[in-house]
C-alpha cells in the first residue's frame, strides 16, 4: 500500500514538473508582430552624438592655422529640452511586415521655420493624434546653442513619406501599417531655427549664423557618419511638400565640416 501512494505521489510530481516545462516553454515562445521591446542595434556612428558632447574638450583639434582659425576652439554651448515621448519611437530591427532592416545611419538636416522655442513647445506637448507626432533629435539656434530632444538611439519623427537615394539605391523602411515608408528608422534628425525673416513661406530667406554652421559641422564631426549620407529633408522628401533647409550653404557647411573632422 505504502509503495502504491509513493508511485502515486511520484506520479503527480512528475506530472506537475511537466505541466510547469510546457508552460514555460510556451510562455517563452517568440511572438510574430509583437512591437519589439528590447533594443535593436543601434549604428555607434551616431550612438555618440551625445555623449560626446561632454567629451568636447577632449574631441576638439588643435589644427594647424588656415582659414577657419576663427572657430578653431570653437565649443558650442548646449541644453537639454527632452521631447514627451509620444513624439518619438524606438528604432526597429525589423520593417511591419518582419523583414530585417539594417541600414547605415544617415544625417538628415532641417530648419524649424518657426522659432526654436516654438519648436520644443510642440514636441514637449503630447499629442493623440499620431499626424501631430513629430521631433527632431537635436535643434541648433541662432546663437548656436545645440538643443538635445529626442537621444540618438531613438526614432525621431522628423521626415514621414521619405526616401534616401543613396550608393545602395532607395533606402526606406516602414514601420506603421497606416503611414508611408519613411527614412526615420536610421535617420539622426538635426535643425537650424530658422531666422526671423523666414518664419513664412517664401522659397528662401537670410540664411543661417556663422555660428549656426560651426555648430552643426562641430556636431556631425562627433559621429562617423559618411558625407555622401548627410543630407536634407528637402532631398528625402517624397510628399513634395518640404523645402527646408531654406537658403542652407552646403559648401560652406562642408567645408566647415572636413575642418572639424581632420
Ligand atoms: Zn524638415
């Protein structure tokens, strides 16, 4: 009798233990279309970006004398104003429909338009409606001032319906059922504020600060991310309806940018 309830007993732990085995292994099974929680690989070339910022002394060259002497030891001054997270994501390993996605970083330039403040206002302002759901991760204004909002290793909404031409061909991802592909999944959003005699619509304006551009060439010089892949919002644009940066000096931005990077 005795060796019947043992073998009965055993019986019942052994069963348990299984019961406990399925369950776990059940529960551990991957979900297809879950939203992805855990990090993707982030590229490092724009990982840094605002790390950097506190290494600024230690990142600066000391170049021989040349024409940009004058910003040699420049150190733009720098806030943080973090945008509500409703206005930004994660960077997905994967498209919506489970495809990996693995693109280099590229750098994507803008301008506010309006002023700074009413740039930070609007990203820091929860919206419900995801159409009013934008950001950029960092903002640069007249004075020069670098703006961090959104960190790097997040998916600023700054160009929704885009594309990037590149060496590869088309580049794009998309990542909601509802909105256009866009280049947001590897793309580092940064914008000029706009000057004061642009807060309209015309096709160009004064254009930018000295210091606007010494700033955003000392801010992409942090990062490793290739000329041929730093462009504009006008140039990824696809809904035909953005122009910006207005009146933006690229030879100037780039040389100030090879200057940095030497
Ligand atoms: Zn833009």
């Amino acid at each position: 009798m005795r060796g019947n309830v043992w073998i009965a007993r055993g019986f019942l732990i052994f069963s348990q233990l299984t019961a406990l085995i399925i369950v776990v292994m059940v529960g551990q099974k991957p979900q297809e279309n879950q939203v992805i929680t855990s990090m993707p690989a982030i590229p490092a070339d724009i990982a840094s970006s605002v790390v950097a910022v506190e290494k600024v002394t230690q990142t600066i060259p000391s170049p021989q004398i040349n024409k940009f002497e004058l910003v040699a030891n420049y150190q733009p001054r720098y806030e943080i104003s973090w945008a509500h997270p409703n206005n930004y994501g994660q960077r997905y390993a994967q498209d919506v429909n489970g495809v990996p996605v693995n693109n280099q970083s590229i750098i994507v330039i803008h301008e506010t338009v309006n002023s700074a403040t009413s740039a930070i206002n609007n990203f820091q302002t929860p919206h419900n409606n995801e159409n009013a759901q934008v950001s950029y991760h960092t903002l640069i204004k007249l004075d020069g001032t670098v703006i961090y909002i959104v960190p790097p290793k997040f998916r600023a909404f700054g160009a929704g319906n885009s594309v990037f031409r590149g060496a590869k061909g088309i580049e794009t991802v998309k990542t909601h059922t509802q909105f256009p592909p866009s280049v947001n999944n590897f793309a580092y959003h940064v914008a000029f504020e706009t000057p004061l005699d642009g807060r309209n619509n015309s096709k160009s304006h004064s254009g930018y600060t000295q210091v606007q551009y010494n700033s955003l060439a000392w801010l992409i010089a942090q990062s490793s991310v290739p000329e041929n892949r730093i462009t504009t919002h006008k140039a990824v644009d696809r809904s035909g309806s953005r122009i910006d940066p207005r009146s933006f000096d690229r030879q100037k931005f780039f040389d100030i940018l090879k200057f940095y990077r030497q």
